[in-house]
C-alpha cells in the first residue's frame, strides 16, 4: 500500500529550509541520487522538526523535507527519486515530488549557511512533475480543450475592454464645458478641472483621500466606480439580459494603467455648444536634465496643450509647459495674420498670469500650422 501524501498540508520549506548551492554537503547527496533517478528507494523517517517537516535517512544522508501529516516516526517510507539535479526531488506514491536539502542542526559549526525558498522557488516545487512516458498522448482524436464559462467571460472582458500599448488615453465629453455666450474663465478653469477629477482615473488615490478626510464623499460619488457601486444591483440585470458581464470596469481598469504607463490623458469634447476642442495633460521626467538646469532636474514637469479650430483665427494650438514656477507658453496658427492678431494681445495674457501670480518666463508665438489630429479625431477641427 503506498503512503498518500495530504496536498492540502503542503506548504514551503520556512527559512533554513534551503540549502545554498555551494554546499558540499548538498553537493555529495546529489551525487549520491544521480544513479537512483528512475528507482525506489527506502527512506527511514528519523524525526519530525517544529515546522512540520521531517528528517529522513536516504541514499545514506540525513535530509528534510515534507511528508503527510500522519507519519510516524520510525515508519519506512517509500521514495521515488525523480531528480537529483539541479534539485533534489522525491515523490512519496504517486503524489507530486518534494524538495530535499541535507538537513543542518540548530547550532552546528561549519554547516553551509541557509536562505529562504523565493516565491518562484515555492512554486515551482509545488508543480506535478510526471514522466515522459507517462503524458497523453495527444493527437487528432484527442478532445478539444474547453474553456469554462467563468473563464469565456474574463476572456471576452480583457478582449473587449483592451487598448493597443502606446494608444493615448482619451476622455469623450459628453456635454460642453461651459453654457452658451462669452466664456466665463472661472466656470472653464472649474469644468475642466471635473472632467479630469471626475473622470475615475485616479479614483483610489481620491479614496485614499476620503479615508483621510481631504476629500468628501459627495465628491466621490461623482466617478464612474462609486456610481458603479451604488448602482449594483441595476447594472447586474442588465448584465444578465445582454447575456454577458458588464465591462464597463475592465475598461477603466485598462484607462488607469495605460495612463499609468504614458503619464498623459487627453479630453476629447466641446468647450462650449459647437466648440470643439482638444486638450491633452502630461506630466514629464527628468526635463531638467536635458535643459541642462541642475535645480530643476528634480523639479516635476508638466505640460498642457489645447487645440481649436475657431470661426474667425482658424486653427489655433497653445502648450503650456510648468517647471517648479517658471511658465513657458507657445503658440502657433495656421496663418500669419492669425499669428500676428495673437501677438497683439500677447501684452493682455500677460498682464493677466502677471495678476494670477504665474509670470511668464518665455512666451512664442508662431505661424506654424499646428499638429494635425490624431486619426478619428478629425472632428475636433
């Protein structure tokens, strides 16, 4: 009767588990298995040690490793050894194999130092190993693999909800920003300020700063993931009458790491009723290095540029880019006589930032006709 190995006990050597791999001592027990791979050999169950594991004698080497929780000392076990490099690797029956490590005593003088097992390790040390001639055989009369129905539904998830690595992250708006009539600065500066905070793409760090009272619920119930959540239950039987789940969360989750990854997010929408208009954040690093500005290389960078095409000056692009407090501003037309209306009242913008306390550092104004929009976004202009 083979000894059955409990799974369900299984866990990985605790530090000192290990043996390094310069070991002699190691080093001799491996060449003492390298002929008894393939064969059954005897092991005598010497002791059991605190952390569950066991000091057995094999191939005349006193090693640890793991056994079912029932064995008693004393008792022959059983070994299949299927590996001696570059691990040693024992199968009690015909359960998976375990790791062996020449067993060390508390205290010994001279015994090879020890290291915990890494997570890797952990792994694959708990992966079946089964031999060759023991694999399927696969071939056309083989049954297709299937996938089950929670796994389909995470598959159709990440397949629906994913964007191409370098696509830019875009927010669609759905409503212009301000109301019809001259545009109030405030209520703009106050618009687009929502349409990022309210986007949901940094939700968590806004929860983080509800848990610390910076932040108020109100405000949060105003993203996409708190809307989400209050409206489980509605968003569940829709889900079941379209047959499928709701991706609407895969597809915020995959917004958040590309914007992660690019450190930038565009806004797609009206500035105000039929205004259309283009803006793009992005924070930058290590600007300052390549300005060659020591003080400013651990200063962040940021840049935020828009892009109209309005009735009367055509199309008009203007980037900001902030280092610490230095303000850099550069605009560009498609037109001189545009170019030229806009130097004109380059005195105003500046007076104005010079109020607002944000002085401009260096100010261009070009004819350049600006970036031509990205593909799909020919209605911007």
């Amino acid at each position: 009767m083979q000894t059955r190995l409990d799974s369900a006990g299984l866990r990985p050597l605790v530090p000192g588990g290990g043996q390094a791999v310069a070991d002699p001592r190691q080093a001799a027990f491996q060449r003492n298995l390298a002929p008894m791979v393939g064969k059954t050999v005897a092991g005598e169950v010497l002791a059991k040690i605190p952390d569950g594991s066991y000091l057995v004698r094999v191939a005349d080497t006193n090693a640890r490793m793991m056994l079912p929780g029932g064995t008693q000392v004393g008792a022959q076990v059983a070994l299949n050894v299927v590996a001696a490099h570059p691990r040693p690797l024992l199968q009690v029956g015909t359960e998976q194999a375990q790791l062996a490590t020449v067993y060390t005593a508390p205290g010994e003088t001279g015994a090879a130092q020890t290291r915990p097992m890494s997570s890797a390790a952990v792994l694959l040390n708990k992966a079946p190993l089964v031999p060759a001639d023991q694999l399927p055989t696969l071939d056309h009369t083989s049954a297709q693999a299937t996938l089950s129905p929670a796994a389909r539904a995470i598959a159709s998830a990440l397949t629906q909800a994913y964007t191409a690595p370098g696509a830019p992250v875009v927010i669609h708006g759905k409503q212009a920003l301000v109301a019809a009539g001259v545009p109030d600065p405030g209520r703009l500066e106050g618009a687009l300020k929502n349409v990022l905070g309210e986007s949901g793409l940094f939700y968590e760090s806004h929860v983080a700063e509800w848990a610390e009272g910076k932040r108020s619920l109100q405000e949060l119930a105003r993203e996409p993931q708190m809307q989400r959540m209050m409206q489980g239950a509605t968003s569940d039987a829709m889900a079941r009458a379209m047959g499928g789940p709701d991706l609407s969360a895969a597809h915020m989750i995959n917004l958040q790491l590309h914007a992660q990854e690019q450190g930038k997010v565009q806004w797609h929408g009206e500035a105000w009723p039929g205004q259309r208009m283009q803006w793009e954040v992005e924070r930058e690093e290590n600007e300052g290095r390549s300005r060659g500005r020591g003080e400013a290389e651990e200063q962040p960078v940021w840049r935020s540029g828009v892009r109209f095409h309005l009735p009367l000056l055509g199309k008009v692009a203007a980037s900001v880019t902030l280092v610490g407090d230095q303000v850099h501003l550069t605009m560009q037309s498609d037109s001189d006589d545009t170019a030229a209306e806009l130097r004109a009242w380059s005195g105003e913008l500046q007076r104005a930032l010079d109020a607002a306390g944000l002085p401009l550092s260096t100010l261009s104004i070009g004819a350049e006709a600006p970036a031509a929009p990205a593909k799909g976004d020919s209605d911007a202009s």
